[in-house]
C-alpha cells in the first residue's frame, strides 16, 4: 500500500472517531444509502426521538434540551417526564448544546453545523454550516503564513471545499448571550462575540500544531479550557488571546471537561479522570474504578458530580472529584451525556434515548 493511500486512510480513521464519537460507543453509525444532503432536509418529527440515540443534553433555565441523530432535539419542562420534539432545520446529527441563559442556545455537530436557538431550545435556526466554514478558514488563512494552525486549517478548509462540509464540531460552550466558541475535528475552532451574527475562524489562536481533535470546551469566570487528543489542555491568554498549552502527565484522549470556580476535572478513554484544584497547574489522577470511556459529567445542585460511561456506568462524587463511588442499579445502556433533573435525580442521554434516574 503506497503512502499516500495509507495517510488517507489514517485520515478517514481520525475524522470517523471524531465526528460519530457518540454513535460509534453505541456502534450506530448513521447510514448513507440514501443520496440526500442533511444539510438541506429538516429533522423529520418523530414519536419515538425520546427513545432514539441522544448524544448530549443541557439545561436551558429549568428546561431540559437534549440532541442527538438525524437532527433530534428534544425539550422537557417537567425534569423529563414528558418530552417535545424541535422544530429543527437540518437532520444531521447533532453531539453537543449549551444555553448560556433560559432562552438563548446553542447545539452543534456534523458537516460542521451550528444551530441556534432563541427561545429555549422549541425552535432552531442554522447559523453556520461546513460549506460556510471552509469558505471562512479560506477566507482567514489563504493570505497568511507562518503559522502551523492556520497552515493547516487552509489544508482541510481547501479539502472540504472540494469534497464536501464532513468536519465535525464536538463541542460548544458561550461565557453569555453574545461571546462564545464552538470547537472540534482538526482543531477546528470558531468565535463569536455577537451571539453568533457572524462566526469567525480562531484556529490559529491555539497552541495545537498537530492539530489534534478538539472535544470539549468549558468557562469558569475568566477562564475558558479546552480539551482533546493525547492529553490536550488549553487554556486563554488573555493577555496575547491565545489558547496556551497546559502541561498534562495524561497521554490519552480527553472527551470532555468539567469546569467550576476551584476545579478542573478532564475525563476520557479507559475511565482515566485527572483533577486540577489550581487551574490546570498541576493534576491529580482520579481512580474511578471503571476501564470504559468517561463520556459526560455534571454538576449537581448539591454540589456532587456525575461521571457516566460508554458502558452505562455512572458515578458520583461528594468530595468535589477527589474520589468516585458506583451508583448501583443503574442499567447498563451507553451513557453519552448527563444532565441535573431536579432534586437528587439525572437525566441520561445514550444509545436508547432519553431516561430520569433518581439517587439516593
């Protein structure tokens, strides 16, 4: 096998991991039989989305919003016992959502598509998509050098501008209604600081000449982190608004963050979780006592933390991350997200939808 056919392949292997994360822990990859642009049809409505894979979920004010494949968004007003589907213009799948506030959102996934939403998550619009971003990466890069980001960012906006919009974003985070990013394969990164108006190409703003996979992104006053590949973590500089390189004693992939005022807890593959109390100064494994993917986390009200797993675990914490207990009589379902649903219970997103699990 010539090199160049084996690059493309390690390529395909990447973007495959990176853009179905979720559906390839449940082993769904979405099909492809039909000839039909997702960026063009409009999610079809269906009575059985709440049981249908779901990849992510957040809380809009006390409304529950959860997204997952062929465009499903889902939206709960009672702490998930009754569910209502979205009126969403796209039926590509969608693994991330973040509402900074109860009425502005944002969600985000394949073909390199951004949705927002202005009304709790009822209804979404397209903000962006892949074809819009690799004509952007263009736009920002073609006349620059110099910088290994943005050299490659031109590569692959040139690439997808040839052969179609398959980059992923992975993850979306806003600090308010207007400033926010988006990130995901490649070290693909947007910004916005109009509520996303207008997108901008910020690729070469990190410290990623790898350009490895981006999957989480997380605020905390100030501070914004992201995490990816082989042990990644950035955080801003606000002083040159870069993101910098923090040094990890993890090698392994980061799937996602979660971020509060004296913590930083990254979690990922072969249930590795690494603390850091003083902002990603130095960390601290975490034996959480699980061998699978570590695929969401979540904050309690009363102050605990959830960690779930692609193999359906799900754990707690009482002493802000420092130790992690099984919570048993949990079904063993893909997990792929987490979120609070009420008092002492939480809602979980995976392979076979939505469902409420009240703790002890």
């Amino acid at each position: 096998m010539n090199p160049e056919s084996t690059g493309r392949q390690a390529r395909a292997l990447r973007l495959a991991w990176a853009g179905a994360l979720a559906a390839v822990l449940a082993g769904m990859l979405p099909a492809m039989a039909a000839p039909i642009d997702p960026l063009e049809l409009p999610a079809a409505a269906s009575p059985l989305a709440a049981r249908g894979p779901l990849f992510a979920i957040a809380r809009a004010g006390t409304r529950l919003v959860a997204v997952g494949q062929r465009g499903h968004i889902l939206t709960s007003d009672d702490n998930g016992a009754h569910w209502l589907q979205a009126e969403v213009p796209v039926s590509t799948d969608l693994v991330a959502v973040h509402f900074p506030s109860a009425q502005q959102g944002w969600a985000v996934g394949h073909d390199g598509v951004i949705l927002h939403s202005a009304d709790g998550g009822r209804r979404w619009v397209r903000q962006l998509d892949g074809r819009q971003v690799a004509a952007l990466l263009i736009e920002a890069y073609a006349n620059r050098t110099g910088s290994t980001e943005a050299d490659a960012a031109l590569v692959e906006a040139r690439r997808m501008s040839a052969d179609g919009p398959d980059l992923p974003f992975l993850d979306v985070w806003f600090t308010d209604e207007r400033n926010g990013y988006a990130v995901g394969a490649f070290n693909l990164i947007f910004a916005t600081n109009d509520g996303g108006a207008h997108w901008r190409a910020a690729s070469d703003l990190a410290d990623n000449p790898k350009g490895y996979h981006l999957y989480g992104i997380r605020a905390v006053g100030d501070e914004i982190y992201m995490v990816g590949e082989l042990g990644l973590v950035l955080r801003l500089n606000r002083a040159s608004q870069r993101f910098s390189a923090l040094p990890t004693p993890y090698a392994g992939t980061f799937f996602g963050l979660l971020a509060t005022p004296d913590l930083l807890l990254a979690y990922g593959l072969r249930g590795n979780a690494w603390r850091s109390r003083d902002g990603g100064k130095s960390w601290q494994q975490v034996d959480t006592g699980v061998l699978t993917g570590l695929t969401g986390a979540a904050l309690l009200g009363d102050g605990r933390i959830a960690l779930v797993s692609q193999g359906g675990q799900v754990l707690l914490s009482r002493d802000k991350g420092a130790s992690f207990q099984l919570v048993t009589g949990i079904k063993p379902q893909p997990i792929f997200g987490v979120g609070a649903a009420g008092s002492g219970a939480l809602a979980l997103v995976g392979a076979r939808g939505v469902r409420i699990e009240v703790l002890e």
